[in-house]
C-alpha cells in the first residue's frame, strides 16, 4: 500500500509511505509473517502481518527489536581482511573487488593442491531461508562445480526427524493449528511461551473447549508454569516415560484395535516392548512418582483426542531419535493419528513439496564426494585429512559460540593455514576467526521464500529497502564469485525470482495455484491441504503405507528395528557422574534466538548475566545461596555464571539459557561444557546430555 501524506505547516516535501510484506527469517517455527513500513526509503517501523493465520499481527521480543538490531553501530557494511592473529577481531576495511580476488585465488589454489573436498560449505540456522539461508544452501550450486566436501546440518532437529521417518515415513505430522481441537494437549520437552508463542493462542482456545494441558520438561519453564499440570523428568528420559504410558493405557484395555490392526504394523512386538517398562521402572528411571505416570497413563487412555507437541530440544541428548519414535507410537495406539486434534507435532516441514532438487542441484556434482557433519567440526578441522579442510565458508552461522565442545572448535578455527571465509552482519565470534568477512544483508534488504515448520504457510519475503552499506544478499555474493571464478555453468547465474521459480515448480497438488506471483501479491499462501487436517488420511509415506512400529529401514541402517529407550550417555558413566554430579540443560533464552540478538545492547539488558539455576539442596551442598558468581564445568571447559536458587530444577539437575556471545561474557558460554559427540540416530547433537559441577569462582569469606 502506498500513502502519500501532504506538506506538514512547516512546509516540509510530501513523504512517501510503504508497507512492504516479509517474512521473518530467524530459527522459529512460527516463521511469522510482518509488515516494514518504509518512508522516504527508510524502514521506520516493523510489526507482525495481522492478515497472516498464524502471526496474527504479534512478534516476539526479539525480533520487536529488528530494525534496532539492522541500524546497529556494529552492524558489518564493508568486506573486510584480518590484521591481527585469528580470533583478536582485528581487520581492514578492503573493496569487494579485493575481497573476491582473494577468495578465488585462494579457492583455485586449495582445489589445485588439495581437489575440491578441501572446500567445506558450513550453513547455519542465522536465516532459514531459501534464497539466503539454510534450507536453500545459498552457493550450493557453486560448490557443487567445485567438488566441495558437501555439509550434513546435525546440529537442530535430525535426531528426532530421522527418527521419526522410522516410525511415520516423514517427520512431519499434525497441523499445529489443529492444537484448537484437542482434549488434551501434551507439551512435551518444549517451552511454547518462549520458543514459538504464536501457538499459545490455539492451545488457549482448546482451554476455552475443556482442554488439559500438561507440560513434561526437566525445567519449570514460562510455558510450564502456565499449563495445568507440570512432570519434571530427568534430562534424556522421555523414551521410557513414554513407554510408560504406553504401558499403562494397554494395561486399561484403551489401545484402539480396529486402527491397530488396519494402519500399524509391529503391534505384537511393539505390545512386548512395552511390557519392560511398568511404571515402577519407568519412576526410577525418570525420577518422577509412578503415581503421576499412572495418572497421566489414565488421562491419556481416556481423552480423544490427544495431542503430544514436541519440538528440537527433547532430542538433543545419546537417546533422542529413540525418544521421537516413542513419541509417535502413542497416537498410533490410541487412534489419535485418524482424528483431527490428535497425533503429533514436530516439525510441518517435510509438508511442503518444494522443488529443492532444482534449487540446489546436486547433479551438478561431477562425482560424489563426502559429507561432514555440522556438530563434528572440531573434530573435522583438527583431524580430517585426505585432504584436510583447507577452506571453510561459514554462512548464516556462528559455530565458535553455537556448536559443542566450543574450545576444540576453536582450536580448529584458529588453524593458519585454515582459509575461512565468514558471511556476515555483526562481529560474532566465529567473524573474529575469518580471514575475510563479506557483509551480508539483513532480511528486509533482499527476497527470500520462507515455509513454517510449525505451520503450512508459504511466506513471500519482499526486499523493503536497499542494502545497507555494501552488504549483499548471499545469492549475490555467490553469483559474483562463480564470475570470479571464470565458471561456465549458466544456473550459477539465476536470479533469485529465477531461483524462487524453480522451487515453486514441483508441480505437487499441494502447490497447485501457488504461483511466483501470487506469492508476492498475498504475502503468504497456505498450502493446499484439508482444514482441519488429518496427514495421514491416506496412509503413512512408510515402504508398508502403514504408521511402522517395528521398522526394516532402521534394521537395515543398524537400529534397533522396535524403538527402545537409549539412557544418557553421561547418566550411565558412573565415573563421571560422581565427578561432575549436576546435568545441565542449555535451553533456548526468551531474549536470544540462538545466539542472534546475543549483541543487541537491550536484549541483553533484559537477559542479565549467565546465570544457573540450581536446586536449594544443590545449592546448600556447595555453600552458595544466590547472587555468587560461579565456575559452572567440567574436562571439556567451563564457563561463570550468577547462581540462582529455586525449585524451577529438581535436585540433581542445573539449568542455564544458550545464546550468550562467549567474547562478551568473559570467554566462553554453555557449550564449552558440551561434548562433540553424536545421539542414537542421526549423529544429532547432545546438548541436554552434559554433566558438570557448579563451584565459586572466590572462596567464601571466613566467617
């Protein structure tokens, strides 16, 4: 829309005002829909799209403070080349014209010497989009002509995901918004209130029906002090709660047969796993009382329908993907997946049938070459060869503060002979250990197309203003070094409406109608499916059609083929756990996305210290009381933090927030502390399984 405004008294020129549809970019499921107003060619304001199903007109805190962040003093608007030792953070300002020699000399060099697996494309979750961020793996085309070592993104959510397609063929099932119509609502491992808040409002409306909701998290979160009923288990023992449910819904007789026997498959072995996991066991193993298992055993069995929301967190620990597959066995024995409001929710994503083939073309490989895990890089800068990473383009992410065991990572950073190359906004980290840093844009400056994972709405990015500075969108940058380069190959040159056009061309029914420009006209489309939605209406996309219990492809891959409860790693090392006796979990800050926002002067403010959290009886054996600054660790490495002191953990558990920038807190943050170590399923990360000892950073005074 656009509003021409008249002359003011003071006789001032007419200004132009626009509101520009976008999306916002960050890790969220929410994926929300906004509004830029520009005047004057400047964003002067920025709010939630009120047309969009799911945004509804709100953001959150975080990125309320948006265009504060993009108008940043600190903001990195010019290419730069390091002056000083890696990681000081010492650079110069050079021209793109000095910077895009010296990445294509050095690339042709490495690949000369090295062949073009020396290269490493390292993506993060900084946008998800598919025109600049994760999911398209902006360059990846350009890589691919190189022969570059290809990137596998551990780091999030594949754990559960994989394990998930064990059990239901994807990772994707009910429709978030379908929470509306649920009896009973199970939050399970996730804190709605902070990491997605936009759902709180169909979980109040199932309330306004009669709904119960119940929260299962280690931690007495924003999100479970607001539900009706809160289960603390130990970190990494959601697997053996679940089969104890399991164990007493089948004790009632409330396993629905008839959906049993036509749409499972591994029901008689799935029956006699169960059978291992009596509520007594499963209360010793999960620290909660077997009366609170058996009573929500009974809610359970008794309320249709029943829906379990989960997101990432729950499977960052030895056991996750295990835990996913549990998970989903339990709508498949009461029946929940064939009613709407029942079933489970995870992640929408794999709903959308975008053509991610053609966007990042993979055919363009001239042989396949190998893939490296995002959550091992430590390991993979330190001890990789035949060949060694010689080259690391960092896009959209800050491993130096994100990833585990963050002083291994740095020591691989810190290689001189490691040629990094870092995409970038603001000097994290993980900026301080590049040899040249190219300025990227921030979303309102470029186009992009965006999906939810926790919805099924395409979202339109529309660009509201021009770049700041000389920052480029990231398909810009690449398109510029493929020239560089002197390559040949025409798709490295698509426009990135060309790009967006190729995605939308799948030609799946669910993208029937959505157009390019329709995309652009509306904002956002949702996807063509039933409203409610019962994802599996028509079968599981599992090799038998039907939702698998007991699954062959996990046999095959060297899993268990029933799922199983996989206790933690650092539980069940008796050693360790008597020497660093507290687990830690490392959630998500309700003031830092990630570790986006970790340099936004207010947030910060409002985010305090790193703190812990510590039970009163944890805190009372060390002597500490609240307010001491502390060493919070272990073999790995530590970081300080303020003590807090309540009943939020339960005793034996310790609770910290993530997203801290280790440069401006004294050195390091949480995941020092993490080991670089893959779960069950999927080589996810185990951040939630970390053991660690809390100590002051003074002794106490006499007394």
């Amino acid at each position: 829309m656009t509003v021409t405004e008249p002359p003011g008294a003071t006789g001032s020129r007419p200004r132009t005002e626009l509101e520009v549809l976008g999306a916002c970019p960050l890790d969220c499921p929410d994926t929300c829909g906004w509004v830029v107003t520009v005047r004057d060619g400047q964003a002067v304001g920025l709010r939630g799209d009120p047309r969009h199903p799911f945004t509804r007109g709100a953001l959150c805190v975080k990125v309320n403070r948006f265009l504060e962040q993009a108008a940043a003093p600190d903001r990195i608007l010019h290419p730069l080349r390091r002056t000083g030792p890696k990681g000081s953070g010492r650079f110069e300002r050079i021209t793109w014209d000095e910077a895009l020699d010296e990445i294509a000399g050095r690339l042709s060099q490495i690949i000369d010497e090295h062949g073009g697996e020396a290269v490493w494309p390292f993506w993060g979750t900084g946008t998800l989009g598919y025109l600049q961020g994760l999911e398209g793996s902006p360059g990846r085309r350009l890589f691919n002509v190189l022969g570059a070592s290809q990137h596998d993104d551990t780091i999030c959510s594949v754990a559960g995901s994989t394990g998930l397609k064990y059990t239901m063929g994807t990772s994707a099932g009910m429709d978030p918004e379908d929470l509306a119509l649920s009896k009973l609502i199970i939050l399970w491992g996730t804190n709605t209130l902070t990491s997605g808040h936009h759902l709180w409002k169909f979980i109040q409306r199932a309330r306004a029906g009669g709904a119960h909701v119940v929260a299962i998290d280690p931690v007495r979160t924003r999100t479970a002090q607001q539900a009706d009923e809160h289960l603390a288990p130990i970190p990494g023992t959601d697997a053996a709660l679940a089969f104890g449910l399991l164990h007493v819904i089948i004790g009632l007789g409330a396993e629905d047969r008839d959906f049993l026997d036509r749409h499972t498959i591994g029901w008689a072995e799935l029956r006699e796993r169960v059978t291992e996991f009596p509520p007594e066991r499963v209360a010793a193993i999960t620290g909660l009382p077997a009366e609170a298992i058996i009573a929500l055993g009974e809610r359970v069995a008794r309320t249709r329908p029943t829906a379990i929301r989960a997101t990432m967190g729950i499977q960052r620990h030895a056991g996750g993907g295990n835990a996913l597959r549990a998970l989903a066995c339990i709508p498949g024995v009461t029946g929940d997946w064939s009613r709407p409001g029942g079933g489970l929710s995870y992640s929408t994503g794999g709903h959308f049938p975008l053509d991610h083939a053609a966007l990042v073309r993979d055919d363009l490989l001239a042989r396949p070459t190998r893939t490296l895990s995002m959550t091992r890089l430590g390991d993979n800068l330190l001890d990789l060869d035949d060949p060694p990473v010689k080259a690391l383009f960092v896009i959209a992410a800050n491993p130096a503060a994100s990833n585990p065991d963050q002083n291994k990572v740095r020591r691989g950073l810190a290689r001189e002979d490691l040629f990094t190359v870092v995409l970038e906004q603001f000097p994290t980290d993980t900026a301080d250990y590049a040899d040249i840093v190219l300025p990227a844009t921030m979303q309102h400056e470029h186009v992009d197309v965006h999906n939810g994972y926790g919805h099924l709405y395409l979202v339109w990015n529309e660009r509201a203003v021009a770049p700041a500075g000389e920052c480029l969108p990231t398909s810009e940058t690449f398109r510029r070094l493929a020239r560089r380069l002197g390559l040949t190959e025409p798709s490295l040159y698509d426009s990135d409406e060309e790009l967006a056009g190729q995605l939308l061309g799948s030609g799946h029914p669910r993208l029937t109608g959505i157009t390019l420009d329709r995309l652009r006209e509306e904002g956002h489309v949702r996807l063509n499916v039933p409203k409610p939605f019962l994802p599996f209406a028509d079968g599981f996309p599992t090799p038998s059609g039907k939702l698998e219990f007991l699954s062959t492809r996990a046999a095959r891959e060297g899993h268990d083929p029933l799922p199983d409860y996989v206790p933690p790693a650092e539980v069940t090392d008796t050693e360790r756990a008597a020497r660093f006796p507290l687990v830690l979990v490392s959630a998500a800050s309700h003031h830092f996305l990630n570790t986006v926002f970790g340099n936004n002067p207010e947030l910060r403010r409002r985010a305090g210290a790193p703190s812990i959290t510590l039970h009163p009886s944890d805190a009372a054996a060390r002597g500490l009381t609240g307010g001491e600054r502390v060493r919070v660790g272990n073999d790995r490495g530590s970081f300080e933090a303020v003590v807090e002191v309540g009943d939020r953990v339960r005793p034996g558990v310790a609770a910290t927030t993530k997203g801290h920038w280790a440069k401006l807190t004294g050195g390091g943050n949480v995941n020092a502390t993490v080991a670089e170590r893959d779960s069950d399923i999927g080589g996810g990360a185990v951040f939630h399984d970390n053991r660690v000892e809390v100590e002051p950073t003074e002794p106490p005074p006499a007394p």
